[in-house]
C-alpha cells in the first residue's frame, strides 16, 4: 500500500491555493468520530503515527460540553457549517470551522480574528476537497486512499481481536461495458456500489478499489464466520440482475475473503491474502466467495514457477508447432492450422489454453506470436502451393502496433505468396471498436493476406462486425459442431450461419467435426471447409510430409489440385 497514511493529497496541502488564510490544520472525522484524515500540521502538532485510532475529544476534549456538541449535531443534521472560536477549545488563537464532509465531519483551524464569508466558502471549497481526496466520484464510496489508511490503522490487531478483508470483484463487467458502452458501465457500477453497500451493516465499510474492484472490511468478533456470511450474502445479492436503460445485465461478484491476524496482520500480507482466495474463487467458476487457506499459495506457486519459465521459453527453444488439416467440401485438404505448444522440461507439453493468457497477460505474446508465424509460413513454403497456412493471432498482438509491417516482412523474408497465409483473429480483438483495428484488417486485406473469425458464435457476435469488418472465413466454434447432426437448435444455428456468410460473401469452416454423421451434415448444407478429429488430429511438423502424400494419393483429394 502507498505510504500516504499521514499526507493530505496535494489540492489540500497547506501552500493550496483554495481556501484563502493558509491554516494547515485540517482533519477529517467519520460518523463515530474517530480520525480518518488529517494534515501534516496536526500530525507533527499530536505526534501521531497513524498506529493507533483516535477520537475526537481526544484532539479538541473541549468539543464534548454540550453547546458545542449540538453545533456539531447540527452541522451533521443540516449541513451548516458552524464556527467556534478556538480559544474556548484549545489554547490557540483564532476560529475552527466545522463542515459536514460525507458522513463524517471536517474540522479546519483558521488563525486570526475575522472569518469572513469568503474564509467561511473557502474552507468548505477545502472540506470538498477533502472529501474528493477521499472518496470515489462515480461511487460515493471511500475510495483506495482511505481504504488504506483504514487498514493501516487497524492493523495489527491483537490475538483476540478480528478484522475481516474481502476482495470483491463482478464477473462479466467488461462486456457489458464493451457491448452497452461506457455510460451503462458507469452505472453498473453505481448500482453495484449501492447494493455492497445496503448489504452491510455496522463495523462494516465498503470502498472502490479501481475500475470494478471493491473492498469490504468488516471488524467482526467471530471469524471467519461473520465474514463468510457477508460475503454470501453479497455474492446471493449480485445473482440478482440489473437493470440499465432498460435492458436486465447479470454481473456477478468473486469475493476472495481474508482474516486478521489469521492470514497476515500487516496490510500488505492480508492483501495479498485476500486476492488469493479471490484468485481461487475465479477459477473455481466465479460468483461465488472463498476464504483464504494455505493450501491455494500452492496453486499460485506453482503457476508462478509456470509463469517464471514462460518467461525463458522461447530462447530454451521450447515452443513447437502442430499443423491440423483443413479440407474443403470434397475433403481435399486445403492447408493447415498452425497450432502453438510448449514442450515444458519439467511439465511436459502444455495445452496453449493453460500458457497463452499467461503469455498475454506478461506481455509475452508478440514474441511468441512472431515466432510462430515465421516458424509456421516456413514449414508451409514446403508445402504443395495450393495449401494455405492458418495462424491464430491472439488480441494482445493484434492490438500491439506495427502487426501488419511484422506479417509483411515476415513474408518476404520466408518467401511466401501472402494469399497463402490466414490469420485467424476472434471477436475479442474488435470489441475496441477503434479505427485502428478495422485499419489493421483493411491493410491486411490488401495485402491479399486472409482473415478468418475464429471461435464464431462464442463470444458476443455482434452481427455488426460483419458489416464493417472484411473477412474471408467464419469459423463456427465446435461448440455448436458437437451435437449436430441430432439436435435441431445446433442445426438451425449452423446452417443460419452457413447461410449468413455466404450472403456476404464469406466462407465458413466447421471446427471440431469428430465423426463422419456431423462431416456429412455439413457437406449437405453447404459448410466450405471442415476441421476436426474426424479428418485429422493436429500433426507433428515431422508427419506433415507423410500426410500430404498420402492425402495426395487418396481418393479423398480433388484431382485438379492434386497436380500441383
Ligand atoms: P482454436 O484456434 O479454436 O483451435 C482449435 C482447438 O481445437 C485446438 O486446440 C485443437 O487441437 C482443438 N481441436 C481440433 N479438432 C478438434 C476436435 O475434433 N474436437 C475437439 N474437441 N477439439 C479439437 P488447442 O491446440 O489446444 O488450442 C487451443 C486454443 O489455443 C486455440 O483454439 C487458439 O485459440 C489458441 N492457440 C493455439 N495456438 C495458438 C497460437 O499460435 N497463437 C495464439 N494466439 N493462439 C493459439
Ligand atoms: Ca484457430
Ligand atoms: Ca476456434
């Protein structure tokens, strides 16, 4: 966490220009009056050390006669600022502003004799300030800078004591804030912050960590169980759609749950634990809460040393490449799929599913996509001319600058004919729908290179993208391949994609065709290519050459192009 427990934020540093007479002491005081906020003067002037909670009467004891608790209750009820003169509080000389911020109250101390209206709008410009410096714009709630304050202060509790973290985190918020737009995100959000927090009760605050992270901390005697309630309850809240401009959204929420001193009595220990349980929460199928155990630090061990040796896979030379087939409608092969695997030395192969979001997400798979390419439009130059090489392109690369220099080049280094190379891109990668991705497509296009839309039908197909995107070949993911020929829903979805592309003007390849009732299917209705078990697993580079003699041979191959 920052270190800025005891630091106001810049715009209400004592030299800040709002707020007219320069006093520097400021603090800031939640709903039970204890500090949450205040500024180097007042530190340096109490000595504090951001260690232990304190409380109002302990910085100003004088608050406590009634003539000035009810002019703090008022400034609470009704918002009025209140002035009191200093004198009557401590021993200084001057006036102390009382402000109504958030919840809470803000306390100013003004030198001199006259506080004017325009002193009286300045400080309350400042107490804003405070508030904004403090809390979430979109939300309401407290933001990051309290939430570490808060947790720092807490923290260490002593044996007897308990303090419960959770991480929370919605699940399926970036479609909606790629599909509906940015406006229905925010207000997601909103709606979000608003049910956290009507969820939780005393001795239980919420905070917005960042974009859709939030933050309960919950001071509770009986844990984990008071905690596991909560954060049940909170994950059964957001089973309950919302409702945006009038169309219903399901976000749910991951809550990863952390107990002090249990898991870690210092923030940065109870954070990490709290994302490892929300890390276990995720990959055990989202919406849902987990409370930290030991046992998942093994996981994430064992995914860092995956992730540590990602990092030197490349130059080990442990990366290979299988080829799968693809045939046309008469079964003639048409190419192949170049499909990535990393041959771990310790692991052994491991599928592209567990190493590629790794990949992406360390900013590793432009290198690794680059080899790919090159390695694969290699192997192809020794393929029959006719065959063309399918690579995939994950939409970290797409999205990195300068791809199409980097697929040109390639090509004229390898000495490749670029109608012989298909990038298969997914739908992902034109969520952003900048000017920029449909620049990259149109280039590639030009460049005679084929673009194919893998995974079709998996993610948010928006019919959209094929009106103002130019590709070759959609491929329809084997999702909806796997029940055919029997069930009528995967047959009318086929044959309306089929049918879709082909009015405009686009080729469709089936993928995960696994038995010869599903290949016949889809030759009967008009699919253009097939892949799958059925025609051929993915191929060591080494059996590529006896695959296509054979198939060359074979009764299977259209006979014009078995010339070539
Ligand atoms: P994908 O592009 O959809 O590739 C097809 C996947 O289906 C491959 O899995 C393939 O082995 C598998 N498959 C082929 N035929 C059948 C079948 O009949 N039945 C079933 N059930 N599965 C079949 P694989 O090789 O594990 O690849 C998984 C994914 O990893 C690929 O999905 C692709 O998205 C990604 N990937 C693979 N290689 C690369 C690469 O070089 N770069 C990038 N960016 N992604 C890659
Ligand atoms: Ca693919
Ligand atoms: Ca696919």
């Amino acid at each position: 966490m920052p270190e800025n427990r005891a630091n106001w934020s810049q715009p209400v540093s004592p030299k800040s220009e709002v707020g007219g007479p320069a006093a520097g002491v400021f603090s800031l005081w939640d709903a039970d009056f204890k500090l949450i906020n205040w500024s180097e003067r007042l530190k340096e002037r109490l000595g504090l050390t951001g260690d232990a909670p304190v409380i109002l009467c302990e910085v100003y004891p004088k608050l406590v006669d009634p003539d000035f608790a009810a002019s703090i209750q008022l400034v609470l009820d009704t918002g009025e600022p209140q002035t009191i003169r200093l004198s009557n509080v401590t021993s200084e000389r001057g006036h102390l502003l009382l402000f109504r911020a958030n919840a809470g109250l803000a306390i100013v101390e003004i030198d001199g004799a006259d506080v004017d209206e325009r002193t009286k709008a300045g400080e309350q410009e400042r107490a804003l300030l405070i508030h904004q410096a403090t809390h979430d714009v979109l939300t309401g709630l407290a933001n990051r800078r309290q939430f570490g304050d808060k947790l720092g202060r807490i923290l260490p509790v002593s044996e007897n004591a308990s303090v419960a973290l959770m991480q929370v985190d919605l699940d399926d918020f970036k479609p909606v804030n790629d599909t509906l737009g940015h406006g229905a995100g925010d207000t997601v959000l909103k709606l979000a912050a608003e049910r956290i927090r009507r969820t939780l009760g005393k001795d239980e605050t919420a905070y917005r960590l960042a974009g859709d992270e939030f933050a309960v901390i919950q001071v509770a005697q009986e844990q984990p169980s008071e905690a596991e309630r909560l954060a049940e309850l909170l994950v059964s809240e957001f089973r309950k759609p919302f409702t945006v401009d009038g169309i219903t959204v399901f976000v749910g929420a991951s809550i990863g749950v952390a107990i002090a001193p249990r898991d870690g009595n210092e923030s940065e220990q109870l954070m990490k634990a709290a994302d490892v349980a929300l890390y276990a929460a995720k990959k055990e199928g989202r919406r849902r809460a987990r409370t930290f155990d030991s046992s998942m630090l093994q996981v994430l061990e064992q995914r860092e040393v995956l992730r540590r040796s990602l990092r030197v896979a490349l130059q080990h030379g442990e990366f290979f490449i299988e080829y799968q087939p693809l045939v046309d409608r008469s079964l003639a092969v048409t190419g192949f799929e170049a499909l990535l695997r990393w041959r771990h030395p310790i692991l052994g192969v491991v599928p592209p599913v567990a190493f590629i979001p790794m990949a992406e997400a360390d900013g590793l798979m432009s290198e690794i996509g680059q080899w790919v390419l090159e390695e694969a439009c290699r192997e192809a130059k020794g393929w029959p001319a006719h065959y063309t090489v399918a690579v995939n392109v994950s939409p970290a690369e797409f999205l990195t600058p300068g791809l199409t220099d980097r697929v040109s080049q390639t090509l004229d280094i390898v000495g490749l004919p670029s109608d012989r190379l298909e990038l298969e891109i997914t739908e992902t990668v034109l969520l952003e729908r900048t000017t920029n991705n449909l620049d990259t497509l149109n280039t590639l296009n030009v460049l005679g290179i084929q673009i194919a839309l893998d995974d079709f039908g998996t993610e948010y197909s928006s019919l959209s993208y094929l009106k103002n995107f130019p590709f070759d070949t959609i491929k329809i993911d084997k999702y909806f391949i796997n029940d055919l020929p029997d069930d009528p829903k995967s047959q009318t979805i086929v044959r309306f994609v089929i049918s879709m592309a082909h009015g405009l003007d686009m080729r469709v390849t089936a993928e995960g065709v696994e038995t010869a009732e599903q290949a016949a299917w889809l030759q009967a209705e008009g699919c253009d290519r097939l892949q799958g078990y059925f025609l051929s697993p993915p191929l060591g580079a080494g059996m590529i050459d006896g695959f296509i003699q054979r198939s060359l041979r074979s009764g299977l191959v259209d006979n014009n192009r078995a010339e070539t």
